[in-house]
C-alpha cells in the first residue's frame, strides 16, 4: 500500500470512520432507505441500452480542465457561483495502482492542488434535469453504480458518461458485504463488473464497497481482486441534503479529500431535488475555495 504513496494510517482511520457512518453513507438518511430498492422500481424510462461507444481513459483527460471552460451564464442559469478552474492534472499520478496483488483502501488522494472529487453513488435518481446540469457545468463526476439499481435505465448514465465521466463498481444488490461468505462477494462485484463493463463498453477500475462496509477485510480485499477492480475507494465526505456530514473534527475540506453523494430525489431529500443537491454541493465547495477534479485523472491504472 504504501508503493501508492497513501497514507495507511489515515487510510485505515478512514475505514473505521467510514463504518462509523454507516447509517448516514448509501441508503440511510432516515427516510426511505435507498439501498434495498433494488429491483423493485419499475422502469421508469427504459431506454435501448445497447452497447455503448466506449469514452474511456483518453476521453477523461480531455474533459479535465473542462471547469475551467465553464461560461458564467451557465453557472448562474443554475444559480451558482462558478468554481475555480481546476488545475492540469498531474503527470506523474499520486495513486499507482497495480495490474496483480492486494488493492489499495483509500478515501483521499495525496496532492497539494486545492481540489477534491465528487463521487456519486447507486443510480436510484435518474433526473434528467441532473444530465442538463452535468452539461452545462461540465463538473467532473465517477459514478459507482449497483446494477440491480440502474438496470431498468442503464441508458440514463450514458450522456453522463459520454461527458468524461467514468462508470465504477458498487455490488449487484447493495448489501453489507462483510456478512456475506467469500463467494458471494464475489458474484456481487463480478456480476456489477461484467453487466457494467457491457453496458459501458469499459471495465471498471475502481469498487466501492455499501456504506464502506468491509474495506479492510483481507475477504473484500480477495474478492475485488478476483474480480477485477484495482482500488477500494471510500470518502472523506458524505453530502446530506444541502450540506456535507465531516469525517474531520474541524469540518473543512482538505485538498484530495474524496467526497460521497448519491443519485436521489425529493423522496430521499425531504423535497430536494437532485440538482438542488448537487448545487448546494457545488456552493459548499466553492465557497471553501476548493475546486472539482476528476478522481481518475489522478490515479494511475495498472499497466496491461
Ligand atoms: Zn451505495
């Protein structure tokens, strides 16, 4: 792990806070849990889902200065304040990840650019509202999709996707992975793995276990392995409603800090909308003077 450059005591800290906020990381918030949905939605606006073109690594480089470009009328036609511009992405990668071995556990990057990475869980909200916005702002995003959640639309994340964001695996059925035997974890991130590689034409790089759950299990870390994924991504941030849930005493954003939100609506929001989610999100950034990067920009993938 520490080949990654990462730091495993903080990484390890992280993986008990992330179990600490268990009831508030991916269907929690009180309300209507958003996890066991899975299945039981009916396809609300199934669309082809055909194979999709395949934006993988090249087109994530392109699109990572994109906030940069962002025009101040499509901020304010959301109501929002633009975000600074976000540096280049570095040449050489603060994460290194390896083609065979253990993955690495990790809920924030080493770097000193004054960014952080907006990462976006499940796939239950499928607003269409929320493609517009991704458009307009060019915000980069990953999306870590359970795919008993977002197989009745698996076409509604393409144009999500076919702006640079990239597509990462998060179990068939959302279950707490640590109560589960070996083999079971597997089929629940190999089975997300090949319907995801399917749909979106690139096979994920990263896995996010249900609310953190098991990250540092030598089992979890087995199962990923042999299933593909390369990295276990947690977070350093889990955004409620209008405001983020800190895992730091002192509540600020640090520069590589990873951030959890989720694909949700007004049911889940107390009448929030998904877009007035993420704008919040997007003001509680900006207004710390930090800027959005995309994760995969600072990752460096395995050889092959
Ligand atoms: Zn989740």
């Amino acid at each position: 792990m520490s080949r990654n450059g990462l730091s495993r005591t903080r990484t390890y800290a992280a993986g008990a806070l992330a179990l600490l906020a268990f009831a508030t990381a991916c269907g929690d918030d009180g309300g209507g849990s958003a996890a066991p949905a899975a299945g039981t939605t009916a396809p609300a606006a199934s669309k082809p889902s055909g194979a999709a073109p395949a934006p993988t690594g090249g087109a994530a480089t392109a699109g990572a200065t994109a906030p940069a470009g962002a025009d101040a009328a499509a901020w304010a036609k959301w109501n929002l304040t633009p975000l600074a511009p976000a540096p280049a992405p570095p040449a050489d990668k603060p994460v290194k990840l390896q083609r065979t071995g253990p993955v690495p556990v990790f809920s924030e990057v080493k770097t000193s650019d004054k960014v952080v990475f907006i990462t976006i869980d499940d796939g239950a909200e499928k607003d269409p509202k929320f493609v517009e916005m991704l458009t307009d702002l060019k915000v980069p995003i990953s999306m870590f999709l359970t795919k008993d959640i977002v197989k009745n639309d698996y076409g509604y994340f393409k144009p999500l996707q076919a702006l640079g964001n990239h597509v990462q695996n998060h179990t068939v059925t959302h279950p707490v992975m640590s109560k589960l035997p070996a083999d079971k974890q597997k089929s629940e991130i190999c089975d997300d793995q090949a319907a995801l590689t399917q749909q979106y034409g690139t096979a994920p790089l990263l896995f996010r276990p249900p609310f953190g759950d098991g990250a540092n299990t030598p089992t979890l870390n087995t199962s990923v392995q042999e299933c593909g994924p390369r990295a276990i991504v947690l977070w350093r941030e889990s955004m409620q409603i209008h405001d983020m849930q800190y895992q730091a005493a002192d509540k600020k954003l640090k520069p590589g800090d990873i951030v959890l939100a989720h694909f949700r609506g007004p049911k889940e929001l107390k009448g929030a909308t998904m877009t007035q989610m993420f704008g919040d999100l997007l003001a509680r950034i900006q207004e710390q003077g930090f800027s959005v990067a995309r994760l995969e920009d600072y990752i460096q993938a395995p050889a092959s």
